[in-house]
C-alpha cells in the first residue's frame, strides 16, 4: 500500500536483458523502482519494451 491508502496495481509487460538479449514477460508497478535481474544471466541492467501498436 502507498503513502496516500491506496494499493498499487502490477502492469504486464515484457522486459528486455541488456546483456544477454533475452526478451521475458514480467509485471511493474508504475512510479515505482524496481531492480530487476535476468532469469537468464542474472544482470540487472534489464528495459522496459513499449507495448507494439494494434
């Protein structure tokens, strides 16, 4: 819960290793940060990819 008495909400999304290249869907909670590590290699210099339009 936030300071201000509301829950926030996780967001599916797929992120992206920077290191290894491995693309894996995940979740985030906006306004929020969050160390990431890779499933993969373990690095934690991982990126957001941008929903593609339909």
């Amino acid at each position: 819960m936030s300071s201000d008495g509301q829950v926030k909400s996780r967001k599916p999304c797929t992120f992206k290793c920077l290191r290894c290249g491995l693309e894996y869907d995940g979740s985030y909670i906006p306004a929020v940060m969050e160390e990431l590590h890779c499933p993969q290699c373990d690095s934690n210099s991982q990126r957001r990819l941008k929903e593609k339009k339909k």
